[in-house]
C-alpha cells in the first residue's frame, strides 16, 4: 500500500468511525430519574436513542438482591415499556411490582449490532406509602381530575371521543385509559400534557360501552384515579342487509404461525353464517398497520385471513407485537400476534 492510499484510508476511517460509534451508542434514559419514588405498581421506563434503532430491549432488575439477573426483560420496537407488562422471563413476577427499589437498564439494535447496556443503571423504587418530602413529612395523594366530557351515559354513532378533565393549573401530566366495558379489556391509553384526548381508536370500532378515567402527576406524585369511572356508547353499526346476516361464532380466533416471521402468518376463525368481515393489524398504540379486509362478505364455515407482515405500503414492519382485529356487525375477536425476524 503506498502512501496516499493509506491517507485516504485514514481520512476516510476518521469519517467513518465516529459515525458508527454514534450509531452504535447506547440509548438515553429519560424516565423515571433515578430515586424517583411512587406508589405505582407499574412504570412505564422512556429511552430515546441518537439514531432510529429497530429494536429496544428494556432489562428490569431487583436492587435489593443480591443475583445480578434481571427480573423482568422485553424486547420491544417502541422507545418505552410499562413495565412489568409483557414480561418474557417466566417466573413469579405479578402483574404489578411490588414495593421496593428497582435497577433499569435499555440497549438499542441498528442495522442487525445491538449497542451496549446504558450504564450506570437507572433506579426507582415502589413504595408502600407516598415518599417523603424534604422535611420527612409523608405526601399527600393529589386529588384526582374532575371528569368533564363526555358525560356518563353519552351515546354517539361516530367513534370521534375526546375526552376532558379539569385540574389544577400545577398538573404536569396526565395518564387516561378507555376499556371496554363488556370484558374488561383496555383499547388505549396516553400519557399528556393536556387535560383533553382525542382517543384513537382502532377502525373499525366495535359498537357498545366503554368506560374511561384520568389521573394527574404533580411534583413526582401520581394522584388516585377518579371514580367512579364515567361511560359513553358507541352505537351499533348497521346489520347486515337483502338477508345477509352476520355472526363470529364465539370461537378462539387464532393466527398460525405465531410467532412469525417475515413470511407472515394465516389466521383462521369461524362464521355460523354469511357476515360482513372487516379485519385490520395494529401497532399497541392503536394505530393502523394494515387493512386485511373491509366489509367482505364471507359465506359461514372456517375461514382464512393472511398478513404477510407488511404495512400499507408494502413494507415488511419491524419485530414487535401487534394486534388483528376482526369484526362483524354484531361479534368482534382480536388476536396477539408476535412479529419476529
């Protein structure tokens, strides 16, 4: 090699270099700062990163043990986690934390080469009661938001729900949550600076109750949930019409397989007569992935669903969990499914 080639091999390594370094970087802890105390008994822990990852895999470890494993561990395409939500290490970690104190730590995947752990760890601990102040006086809960819209009972035909609280002008944030009433099961949640939300719901939205509530977060202190928790109704969609009703037979949808890779996965459910189907992929914050049918009629017996792993523009979507959703006028099913490499 002679002597301007290995210039320009020096020039160019020095270019390189610091790109792939910065590439390479571990993510940035955001939330919750280190020492933060609470009696939330799940916390959502906020990275960001100094390049777009593909992956983010989130460690939770237990600081008062003395096993260096961690406890609870997710990878994950998002910049956050509600942990201990969607835990993968089997065990006898509840559905919630429990009190105590708590090591967290985050590493980011570009372009197929993990980055390192973040260190030194960040901390924060669950307690049994609100933490002290500065003069070791225990806190005291705020109160909750007041409810304003929509009000109990509130019927409507569109899904476009924008929900209202009043609260204390010191109010820093605020955490709504929308379930649906008939099982129970969440549809969405944020976390704002406002005291209004437009809910996004997934389309199309199955018609019935739902209930929603908020609670607010002042000076490292998250208040009680209000309750009781208020209601609104979606109305019922049109059934199906010239003799074509519609029916999902109460039967587990199921995607195969599952998880999938980049080939995609089939799912399989069963009509006990002829229906509309609309069925649909999203992303956990609700947001639509890719629409796999709108109002098809589908004559009754088993029937096949394909996702190919991809979005609305053809592209294959990173590694994850994402929901499908299937709908008929009067029966709605939704399935988890697990997006791998």
């Amino acid at each position: 090699m002679n002597k301007r080639n290995y210039q320009h091999l020096v020039v160019l390594a020095m270019l390189v270099l610091p790109v792939l370094l910065f590439a390479l970087a571990p993510p940035i802890p955001i939330a919750p700062l280190p020492g933060t105390k609470s009696r939330n008994t799940k916390q959502e822990l906020i990275v960001d990163c100094p390049a777009e990852a593909e992956m983010l895999n989130f460690q939770l470890f237990n600081a008062e043990s003395a096993i260096d494993e961690p406890i609870a561990e997710i990878y994950t395409p998002y910049y956050s986690w509600l942990v201990p939500e969607d835990n993968i290490i089997p065990g006898p970690l509840p559905a919630e934390l429990q009190p105590g104190e708590y090591l967290w730590t985050c590493r980011a995947r570009y372009d197929d080469v993990w980055s390192d752990f973040f260190r030194p760890y960040w901390n924060f601990e669950v307690t049994r009661d609100q933490p002290p102040d500065g003069d070791g006086v225990v806190k005291q809960l705020p109160e909750p938001p007041t409810p304003v819209a929509p009000t109990p009972g509130t019927k409507m035909q569109e899904p476009n729900v924008i929900l209202e609280v009043r609260a204390p002008a010191e109010f820093e944030l605020f955490h709504f949550r929308v379930k649906y009433q008939p099982n129970g099961m969440m549809v969405c949640e944020t976390y704002t600076e406002e005291p209004t939300w437009n809910v996004p719901f997934m389309m199309p939205v199955e018609p019935g109750t739902y209930e929603w509530s908020c609670r607010g977060y002042n000076s490292g202190v998250w208040s009680y949930w209000f309750t009781p928790w208020w209601t609104f109704e979606i109305g019922q969609s049109a059934k199906g019409t010239m003799g074509e009703p519609s029916g999902l037979e109460h039967i587990r949808l199921s995607a195969e397989p599952n998880p999938c890779g980049p080939v995609g996965t089939k799912l399989c459910f069963n009509l006990s007569r002829t229906a509309r189907v609309s069925a649909a992929v999203y992303n956990p914050a609700g947001k639509l992935v890719r629409s796999l049918a709108t109002s098809e009629l589908l004559g009754p017996g088993i029937c096949h669903m394909a996702w190919n792993g991809t979005d609305e523009a053809g592209k294959q979507v990173g590694t994850g969990t994402y929901l499908c959703r299937i709908l008929t006028d009067d029966s709605g099913h939704v399935v988890k499914i697990i997006k791998s490499r």
